[in-house]
C-alpha cells in the first residue's frame, strides 16, 4: 500500500518535474544574459558598446574587436565568442574560459565564477547564434603590427605622444583608424602585473 502511495504520488508529480525543466532554460539563458552583462565582456568582446553607453542590440554582443591592447605582452584581441561557443561544447568552454591569458582579458574572474555561472554565460552565448568574423590573431612583442591598437600601459603626461581622446560622445566613438592614430591610454595607476 506505502509503495503503491509513493507510486501514485511520483506519477502525480511527473507533468509538474516536466514542467520545471522545460522552463530551467529560459531562466538559465536569462541567467547567463546578467552574467555577461556584469561581468563586462561586452567592454572589450563587442565594438561600440562603451561608445554606446550599452546601447547595442544583442545581435552585436561579443562578436570580437579587430582593435587590439598593446603592451609588454605583445597586441592581443578580444576573440568572437559568438564564434568560439558555437564550436566548443559546454565542458570545453567551462575548462577553457578559465585558462590563463593575457591583458587585459581578466582571466582570474573567470576562476572566481561559479560553475552555473560559467555554464549559463555559455548557454546565453550559443542561443545568440553565430555572428561576425574571427578577431586578428596575437602579435608576439617586437612583431609588426597590421590593425590599429590601444596602447595599454601607463603613460607619464610629459612623454604622452597623443593627447586622451576628447570627452564628448561624438569624438569616443570613433574608433583609430590606422595603426599610427592608436590612442594613447593614461592609466592613473600603478602598473599591472604582467602576465606572459
Ligand atoms: C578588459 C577587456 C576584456 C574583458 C572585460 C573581457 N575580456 Fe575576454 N579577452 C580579452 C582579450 C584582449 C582577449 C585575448 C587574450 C589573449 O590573446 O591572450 C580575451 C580572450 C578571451 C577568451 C579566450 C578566447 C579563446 O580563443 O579561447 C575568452 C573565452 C574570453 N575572453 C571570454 C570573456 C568573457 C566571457 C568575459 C566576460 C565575463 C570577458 N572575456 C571579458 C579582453 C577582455
């Protein structure tokens, strides 16, 4: 009788446990949606999106900037990773974000994120589909550099070659266009540790 209890009792909860999960995935994508968000890909992985204030659609998120940080560690790219979720599975990309790299990409973060986060950061990624084109590849330090770049390290305002970018909205959007127009970052504060 206590088993056949249990029986009709599971039986009864079936559609509602089915229910649970179909909708776990809208909640989830919402989930990794906020994570993105918080966690400022968008500042680095998405052209345009500080220009904007924020204001780009989701169709534009996180497709890669083919302008790159310089520095000590040579110029790196924020990568497309509409293109690299929709190559890797969940695992891969839950091992792969947490992969030491270099500036600025705040690799560390990604290890402070929780499992779920991460997961659901990926989810939110591939629903967004496949968009854009790959972000240059590295340049080791010393190399010729082909795209326009940022440089990313601390200047003193006697020795700055080209003064910050004006404040008003119109000039911060356009971004340099040749590698010789490459604005010159002031950062006010002690240098980063290096990371090769
Ligand atoms: C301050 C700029 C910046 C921010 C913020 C940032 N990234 Fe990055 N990211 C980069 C750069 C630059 C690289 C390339 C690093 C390199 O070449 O070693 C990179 C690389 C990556 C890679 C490696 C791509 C590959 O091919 O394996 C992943 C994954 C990634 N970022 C995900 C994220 C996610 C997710 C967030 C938000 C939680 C984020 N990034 C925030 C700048 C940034």
């Amino acid at each position: 009788m206590k088993t056949l209890n249990v029986l009709a009792a599971t039986l009864l909860l079936l559609p509602v446990l089915g229910a649970r999960t179909a909708s776990a995935a809208p909640a989830e994508i919402q989930r990794g949606r906020y994570v993105v968000r918080m966690g400022g890909c968008n500042d680095c992985h998405t052209a345009g999106y500080s220009e904007t204030n924020g204001a780009l659609p989701e169709s534009q998120w996180l497709t890669g900037v083919p302008v790159g940080y310089k520095g000590p560690w040579g110029v790196t790219y924020p990568a497309n990773l509409r293109l690299l979720a929709q190559k890797l599975t969940e695992d891969e990309w839950n091992a792969r974000i947490q992969l030491e790299r270099r500036p600025p990409m705040p690799w560390f973060t990604m290890r402070a994120m929780s499992d779920a986060d991460r997961r659901a950061m990926y989810r939110f990624i591939r629903s967004l589909g496949p968009a854009g084109a790959m972000a240059p590849d590295y340049v080791a330090p010393g190399a010729p550099v082909k795209t326009p770049f940022i440089l990313f390290v601390p200047q003193s305002p006697a020795t700055a070659s080209v003064a910050p970018q004006s404040p008003t909205p119109s000039a911060a959007v356009k971004a340099p266009q040749s590698p010789e127009l490459a604005v010159v970052v002031v950062i006010a504060r002690r240098p980063r540790r290096e990371v090769s």
